[in-house]
C-alpha cells in the first residue's frame, strides 16, 4: 500500500496536467487577456513569434508538457522570459497550456 500511494504522489508530482482544477470563466477571461497582451508582446501579437519564440500549436505539440509548465512558471533566466509564479497557478498556466497546444488561444 505505501509503494502505491508513493507511486501515485511521483505521478502527480511529475505530470501535474493530468489533474487541472477547474478555471473559472471569468479568470478565463483574464487569462486569455494575458496571453494576448502580455505573451503576445513578446511572442508576437498572434503567437508565431518575436522576441520570444512562436507559441503556435504545431510548435508547442513537439514540447514536454512539464517543460512547458516549468517554463511558465519558472521563467528563463539569461533570457527576457519572466517568472509567471507569482501570478498564475498550475492549474491556469495547464489551462492555457491545453488552449496554445489546441490552437485556440
């Protein structure tokens, strides 16, 4: 029973985007406004990259999801890609994450 439960904490730990909270619609909507303007202005207002990096779908479907998330969270250092940890959870940087790799961000 303790190897079960150890292996289950290793799973959540490890792939956290299997267990996304719901978000609501309004934080939805702050959400996206994010994407649009604050990533967008690094990323390129429609996502296909600028400074920053393209955040289209058929970019983002070839990343690990955790890098991704660490990414996010846990910015780039040497580069101008901020940590976002102070402002979003990982359930919101999952959320946006699920929307970019489907393409409707």
């Amino acid at each position: 029973m303790g190897k079960l439960l150890s292996a289950a904490l290793v799973l959540l730990i490890t792939f956290p985007c299997f267990a996304i909270a719901e978000v609501s619609s309004a934080r939805q909507a702050e959400l996206r406004h994010l994407l649009k303007h604050d990533c967008g202005s690094c990323h390129g207002m429609t996502l296909k990259g600028g400074l920053g990096p393209a955040l289209t779908s058929d970019v983002l479907q070839k990343k690990s999801r955790q890098m991704l998330l660490v990414t996010i969270l846990e910015g780039r250092p040497g580069t101008p890609m901020p940590p976002w940890k102070t402002l979003l959870t990982n359930d919101e940087v999952n959320w946006l994450l699920e929307r970019l790799i489907k393409g409707d961000g």
